[in-house]
C-alpha cells in the first residue's frame, strides 16, 4: 500500500509539472503592423520580459515569417504578389498560472491597444479545452491518492489493532502491576514504528526500481529529477511512521483504560 501511495503520489506531481509545460507551450501571435520601427519593437520586447504574464518571447521578423510560410506550404507569395505580404511578429509563451481565458482576455484587449499592434492570435478553444482537460486528470488522481490513502489506513491500522488484541491480557497484567500508561504503550509504539521504517524502506527501494524502469526503457527522467524523488520518499516515510505510531498508541491505550471483564 505504501508503493502504490508513493507511485501516485509521484504521478500527480508529474502529472502537475506536465501540465504546467502543456500550458506554457501555448502560443499568443503579436502580430505587428508595417509601421513597428526597430525601437517600437524593442520596447515592445522589454515590455513582454518584463510582463508577470509572459514566460517567453521571441521576435519573428518578416523575412522569417516569409521563410517558415514556404517550408510549410512550399510556395512563396512574393513571385506572384511582388512582395512580401506577412508581417513581423512577436510569438509569446504564458506562464501556466495565467495560460487560462480569464487571464488571457484581459491582456488581448491591452496589447491590441497598442498603436503598432494590428491583431493578437491566439485560440481561446484550444486554452479552454487544455485547462478542463488537465483539472479532471488532476481530479481523478486525487480521487485515487483519497481511496489509496483510506485503504492503507483501514488495513495498516487494522493489521496493528489486531496485534494490540491479541496482547490485551498482557497489558492488563502491567497495568495491575503498576505500570503507567506511556511505560505500557511505549514497547507497541516502538515496535509498530520500526515496523513502519522497515515498510518504508521496502516501499521507497520498490519505487527506486519503478523509476529506473521508467528512467531506462521509458525514457522518464524520474532519477534526474531530486525535488520529486525526495517528496515521494518523505510522504511516504512521514505517512507509514505517522500510522503506525499513532494507531499503536491509541490502540494500546484502549486496553490500558479497559476493565477486565470487557476484555473477553
């Protein structure tokens, strides 16, 4: 249970960054009128890398507008036009966090004011089916990670409870002894969390070998990435240690407070 926690827990968070790149990679065509001069430009360009919004941006002038024209429709317009009819443009990429309608709209209307601007491209479409699309994966990993984590909680506490039950006599004898409450439960904390070390070791090597997998025949670059390895390895470790502790002890400390005839 604590491999597959781990293993969901490592997609959603790649799922996440995935996401983040799809939404950066949408493109927003500045498309600039004949009378841009070359300074108009480079303020246009400083405003861009300046902009909370903009992630990048690159200058395509009409000589490259009229060279990426013939490579994708092999012909060129300027043999039968006699010049040259695209115009300079600027191709911008949105951080994710504004790569939406709502954000997007906005900045359209306020680049459009801008006197050497003649039109802004952009396909609201495509953004609005990206952005519902990547919200019902994210909803759906969450919804698995919830019934993951109800799951491991059920059984690994329950697995523990069992193990408690099956000492309660013994807790009862301690306690008539004159053992204090923390003397009684402390051994089944302590057993439960190298218990719950040793899973977690187990659960981390496992994933280890699914992200060398994924690394070498999938071509994955889970081993490069040390943010989402050391996250996976601490939620898994912070939620194995955690149960067990905590369902040993309040295990433990049910039989401790018990009568003795309730114990049967």
């Amino acid at each position: 249970m604590l491999f597959m926690l781990g293993l969901f827990t490592a997609l959603l968070l790649m799922s996440h960054r995935i996401s983040q790149n799809l939404k950066e990679n949408v493109t927003m065509s500045v498309v600039l009128s004949d009378s841009a001069t070359s300074s108009d430009v480079e303020r246009l360009m400083n405003m861009f890398a300046n902009s909370r919004f903009v992630s990048q941006s690159k200058y395509i002038s009409k000589d490259d507008a009229l060279r990426e024209h013939i490579e994708k429709l092999g012909e060129n317009p300027e043999t039968f036009l006699g010049y040259n009819p695209l115009n300079a443009s600027i191709e911008l990429h949105m951080k994710a966090e504004y790569a939406s309608n709502d954000s997007v709209a906005p900045l359209v209307n306020k680049i459009e004011s801008i006197p050497i601007v003649q039109q802004v491209v952009y396909q609201p479409d495509v953004i609005s089916k990206l952005d519902e699309n990547i919200k019902v994966v994210t909803m759906i990993f969450i919804g698995v990670m919830a019934v993951l984590v109800l799951i491991s909680i059920v059984l690994i506490n329950s697995t523990i409870r069992l193990g408690v039950y099956s000492r309660r006599f013994l807790i009862h004898t301690m306690s008539l002894v004159g053992a204090t409450s923390w003397r009684i439960r402390a051994p089944f904390v302590k057993q439960n969390l190298v218990m719950g070390l040793i899973a977690t070791i187990v659960a981390i090597a496992l994933l280890a070998g699914a992200a060398y997998y994924a690394n070498t025949y999938l071509g994955i670059p889970i081993l490069n990435d040390i943010q989402l390895i050391a996250t996976v390895s601490a939620t898994v470790a912070v939620f194995a240690i955690l149960l067990t502790g905590l369902s040993a002890n309040a295990s433990a400390a049910k039989y401790v407070r018990m009568k003795y005839d309730d114990l049967f």
